[in-house]
C-alpha cells in the first residue's frame, strides 16, 4: 500500500493515520500544531501524548501562536504511550475510551514511539502501526510523529518501507540540510504526489552512487555504502555547526 503525500500535517483528512517527518523540536511541533489546527477544522477534540517536558512546552507554545482558541489535551507521560499486552502494543486506554465518546472523530497524536525506537524493539512498533493501520476505516485522525535522526540506520530502507507501508499520508521533513533531505529521498518512491522535483533529485543521487534500488521491493531504494558514509559526514558537520535546536541537542 502507498501512502499519500501531504504538504502539511493541518490537511490530514479524517480516516487518517499519518506518518511525520522532522529533524528538528522546533519542526515536530509546528507538525504536530498543524495537525491540531485541522483537527479544529474537523471539529474534533485533540489529544498529545508526550514524554518530555520540553516537547509538551514547544507543542502548547506553538498551539498557541497559531490557534490560541484551540482547546487540546496534552499528556505528559514517563516512558512510551503504548502498552504491552498480549496481542502486542496497543493505545492508552484513555484514547480508546474518548474515541469510543466521540462517533464524529477524535485527533490523537503520540510522539513516543520516536523517542524510545531502537532496533530491539522496532518489529514490535511495526507490529502496531500495521495493526493502527487495520483498524482504518474510522472517522479518527491518527499523526505519528518520527525523527528522522533516531530511525535505526541497520536496514533503514526496510524500515522506511514498512513504516510508510503501514500508513495512509505521510508528511515529509522540510528540514533543508543536506543528511536529513538524503536520507528522506529514500521515501520518494514509496509515496504517491512526491513533492516537486523529488524524483530529479533522486536521479541524481543514484548517478553519483549514493542510492541504488535495494532489491527489497520494486520501489525501494537505500543507500548505498557510499551515501551511508556521505550521510554520516554530513549529519558530523551539521551537528558542529548547528544551533541548540538541533536533533540531538
């Protein structure tokens, strides 16, 4: 199944569960604020959950500037805002409990699963968001924020595939440095109505031997021995001269 491409988070329509990229805290709360504002135009109640408190003030702050009459409830969490249970990773109860109270929708965004992914647990989160997926349709909108930074980089077009694979939109990272926007073209076979130019800047990228088609799929492509050491002198430099608001500040 192929995503679609949305310019914003604000345009995600109701039956949604899409899928965000950011590289930055200040970029995955004017995402997530987005987000909330269209579910403002749905008519829906929203819900954050997060774990860190800086994330829960960028998100408030951002909700703020651009809707202030926007009423959303922000959950500060201390670890994953999924749970384990027999069947996998499923939502908090209180989610499944307000989109039970709310037939019309519910706007529900958690931000967790970025934060605490690591490659011993990454089939469990796949698990889930093939499983959110499964549910659809409904009348809810679902955003799952992800860093493009902490994405474990062992089998990293794998990974894009099937979490783009298990998601309705997707929207990309406008983050312009060089590392984030390589690493983001591996994606653009993988949506539909890439953004203009994305399959010039692909091309070019395999002509000069940073990305090949991976073999995985016949619209998969990763990076190649070459991009992955580019990548990383990229994402070396970037962090040297970067401000605090940086990924991995």
């Amino acid at each position: 199944m192929t995503a679609t491409n949305l310019p914003t988070a604000e345009a995600a329509p109701p039956d949604s569960h899409t899928l965000s990229f950011h590289a930055s805290p200040s970029e995955a709360a004017g995402t997530v604020a987005a987000f909330l504002k269209g579910a403002a135009e749905c008519s829906q109640p929203g819900i954050v959950f997060t774990s860190r408190e800086e994330m829960l003030r960028r998100y408030q702050a951002e909700v703020h500037r651009i809707a202030p009459e926007l009423e959303v409830a922000f959950r500060q969490l201390a670890g994953p805002h999924v749970h384990e249970t027999s069947d996998g990773l499923r939502p908090p109860d209180e989610v499944m409990a307000l989109a039970a109270a709310h037939p019309t929708g519910v706007s529900m965004c958690g931000d967790t699963l970025s934060q605490f992914l690591s490659e011993q647990n990454l089939p469990e989160v796949l698990a889930y968001e093939t499983w959110y997926e499964s549910l659809r349709p409904f009348p809810h909108r679902g955003l799952c924020p992800y860093d493009l930074s902490s994405l474990p980089t062992r089998d990293l077009d794998r990974t894009l595939t099937q979490l783009v694979g298990a998601h309705s939109h997707v929207v990309l990272s406008h983050d312009p440095r060089p590392h984030v926007q390589l690493v983001q073209m591996l994606v653009t076979p993988l949506v539909r109505d890439p953004p203009p130019g994305s399959w010039e800047v692909l091309e070019r990228a395999m002509d000069q031997g940073l990305i090949e088609w991976s073999g995985r799929g016949p619209a998969t492509v990763g990076l190649t021995i070459q991009g992955v050491r580019f990548a990383e002198v990229l994402r070396g430099i970037a962090l040297r001269s970067v401000p605090a608001d940086s990924p991995s500040s």
